[in-house]
C-alpha cells in the first residue's frame, strides 16, 4: 500500500437564524456594544431556536459536507462529533447524528471543549492514514448557550451556537494533515469550568442556588494562556511540516477573541489579513468555531486548492491543538468545482451589495426631496 492521506474532499454549516446582538445584551446585562466590540470583536452570535440541538445542527451541516463531496451517508465509514454540548449524557450524541443521517458505521462524540475538532481532525487522519478507514466525517456541533449565564456579563457576551462538518476521503495525492500537535494542561482546569453538571458534584437545588450549571471563566488567565499557546503550537506545527510561516496562505484560529488573534499575529509577524476572522458574526462557538471559520473561508475563496492552512485551538482543559492541512489540487479534487462556485457566490454576493450601496446612495436625494415635500404639506394643512 502506497502513502496514505486524508484529503479534505466535502464541507458545510449550519448556524441558527436567531442572532443575539450586542445590544440585545445591552437589554440584559450591564454592558455595551462598544466595550464588547473593542474588548472582544465580536458584534453578534447566533442563538438556538425551538427545534435546533447539537444533533440536528450537526446533521445539518454533515448533509451540506457530504453534498460538496458528492457522496451518501451510506459512503461514510466513521463518524467523530467534537462537541461539549451534547443532547443528552448518555447516550453519545455522535450517535444519534449517525442514525438522524442514516449512516451505517461507528461513531464517537470527542470532548476536548473548544480545541475538540482540530483532535477529531487528527484522529480522522490517523484512521485514514494507516489504512483503518476510507471516508471519515468529522464534526464539530454546539449549543454552548445552554451552559451560558445570561446575568454573567464577563461570559455571556463571548459564547454563540453553530455547526460545522468536513468529509475526509482516502487519497494518493499528498493532502490533508501535514502536521500536528495536541496539549493539554489540566492544572488550568478551573480558569474556564462549568462546576455542576458532572458526577464530581451533581446538580441539586444547591448547584443551582449557587448557579453551578452555568460556564465560569477566569478571563485575563485563559487569554493570557491562548496568546502563549496560539503563536508557539504555530510555530511548532509549521516547523514539523517543513515548512515557514511565510508559506502558510490562511490561519484560521479559534474565535474567540479578535484581540488574541492579533496578538498572536503579531508574535508570528504574519500580516492579520492571513487570519480568517468570522468571531464578529458567531462569537466563540466552542468546538464548531474551527471548522465554521474553515468552510466559511473555503466558500469565500479565501484558500484554493493546493494551499496550506494552519489551524489553532485552545479552550477549557486547559486544552490547544493545532494542525497544518494541505488543500487538495484542482484536478483531483472533487471539490474543485466548488472552490470555484463559492468564490463566484461571494463575488457575486459582494457585487449584488455594491449595486445596493450605489442604488441607495443615488436615490437618496430623492427620497429626502419627497420626505422634505411631506413635512412641508402636513405643516401647511
Ligand atoms: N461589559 C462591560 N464590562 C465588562 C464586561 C462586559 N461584558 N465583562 C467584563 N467587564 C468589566 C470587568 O468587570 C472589569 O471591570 P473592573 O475593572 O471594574 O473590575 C473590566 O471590564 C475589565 O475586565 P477584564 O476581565 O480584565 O477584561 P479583559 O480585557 O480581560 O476582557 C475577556 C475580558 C473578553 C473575557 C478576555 O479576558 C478574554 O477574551 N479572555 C479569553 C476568554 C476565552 O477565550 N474564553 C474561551 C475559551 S474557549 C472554551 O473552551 C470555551
């Protein structure tokens, strides 16, 4: 058997409509749009309807992956759900995504809070790799809001719901994970917890007294740990590939924080224009924020085939995992028509806003000119 690897060949979203902006939190908490805007970057984040969880949310963005790919359920020979947001304890929710999509194989559900796409990303590769496994769909799915204190102002502004899948298939064609690394630092484990829930200290009407159900975050601890651990598990999975960060076309980092990301920019010396940024329309959406970013930059051509892109994580734990993945060639890759597609849609998206824009702007006079006439006419009557 020659190499082995595993190419990204399908990918897809699902977000809910519900968007909570920033002053919808003004409305709820002691906050403002300005000091979540310049604090954090982030302006909205969507919120879960009546009929979204983490399973019909990954089923979703799985059926828009495996469209890209050209392939059915029945095609998939694994399936790995990062999330920290099940449906239920028991049973797995990877599970229930497997039934809900009519596939016919294995599945686990992966926790390593928000850095837990990029480990089932590397675990994928590994079964891919060594010969285990063919087609593999890796997804990342959350409704973090369930765990989100919405009296909490130094959280609740931070945390969305959303979805995100990626079909990984077998292939000759040196693509896919190039490099790796996974870390974890359990002393940090209560600078980001949710203190009730588990079998540590269950929910009772005294972890509710006490709000323990809910996220508790050390801020300044754990940013000051992401800008470390971003810039430094870059720079070491670059160097395992090979490669430098000049060759690197798109970073595409957990989002959680714009100022972390820049940060972290500055620490690489790479231009911010290289780090994919969607945090201002999703806010952090824990272990879906890695992938979103990524299907989100491959519909805006934002990478073509061929290019390398490196991927961070980091989140509760304390966990990180980065990777460097190489997008397959044109040719061979199925997905090629829709690396062209997408570019085309958000060209054609931004053209149809610029005609909006001009339209707008061209027929303000006469609408201010009809305005002004109205109040002119109501006060001489
Ligand atoms: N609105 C207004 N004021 C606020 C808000 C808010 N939403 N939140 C906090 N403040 C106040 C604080 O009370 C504090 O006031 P004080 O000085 O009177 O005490 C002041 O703002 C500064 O607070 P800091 O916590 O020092 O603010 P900081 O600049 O560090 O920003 C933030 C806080 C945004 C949480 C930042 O620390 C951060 O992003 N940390 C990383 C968090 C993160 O990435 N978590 C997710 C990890 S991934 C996962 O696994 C889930």
């Amino acid at each position: 058997m020659g190499e082995r690897y595993a190419k990204i060949v399908g990918w897809g979203k699902y977000v809910p409509e519900r968007v909570l902006s920033n002053h919808d939190l003004e409305q709820m908490v002691d906050t403002s749009d300005e000091w979540i805007t310049t604090r954090t970057g982030i302006k909205e984040r969507r919120i879960r309807g009546p009929d979204d969880t983490t399973s019909s949310m990954a089923v979703e963005a799985s059926k828009r992956a495996l469209e890209v790919a050209g392939l059915s359920p029945k095609d998939i020979d694994l399936i790995i759900v990062a999330t920290s947001s099940p449906d239920y304890l028991l049973p797995s929710v990877a599970s229930i995504v497997q039934d809900k999509l009519g596939a016919r194989c294995g599945a686990y559900t992966l926790v390593a809070a928000c850095s837990g796409w990029v480990y089932a990303l590397v675990d994928a590769h590994q079964y891919i790799a060594n010969g285990a496994y063919d087609t593999i769909l890796v997804v990342g799915s959350e409704i973090i809001s369930f765990a989100v204190d919405y009296t909490d102002r130094t959280t609740c502004v931070l945390f969305g719901d959303g979805a995100a899948a990626v079909v990984l298939q077998a292939s000759e064609e040196p693509a896919g994970v190039l490099s790796f690394e996974l870390g974890s630092d359990g002393s940090g484990a209560e600078f980001l917890y949710v203190p009730g829930c588990g079998s540590a200290n269950p929910l009772n009407e005294h972890t509710f007294e006490r709000r323990e159900q809910f996220i508790r975050m050390n801020g300044p601890e754990v940013f000051k740990f992401a800008v470390r651990i971003i810039a430094s598990s870059l720079k070491r999975v670059i160097g395992k590939a090979g490669l430098l960060p000049d060759d690197i076309a798109l970073f595409i980092p957990h989002q959680a924080n714009a100022r972390i990301i820049e940060a972290a920019a500055r620490f690489m010396h790479q231009p911010m224009e290289k780090f994919y940024i969607n945090l201002d329309r999703y806010g952090n959406t824990s272990a879906a924020s890695v992938p979103l970013a990524l299907v989100e930059a491959l519909e805006e051509g934002r990478c073509k085939p061929g290019d390398k892109v490196a991927m961070v994580a980091f989140g509760a734990g304390l966990t990180w995992a980065a990777a460097v993945v190489q997008l397959g060639t044109g040719e061979l890759s199925p997905a090629y028509q829709f690396f062209s597609l997408g570019r085309a849609r958000y060209l054609a998206k931004k053209a149809a806003y610029a005609v909006q824009d001009a339209a707008q702007a061209a027929l303000l006079p006469l609408y201010t000119f009809v305005q002004r006439r109205g109040r002119r006419k109501r006060r001489r009557k």
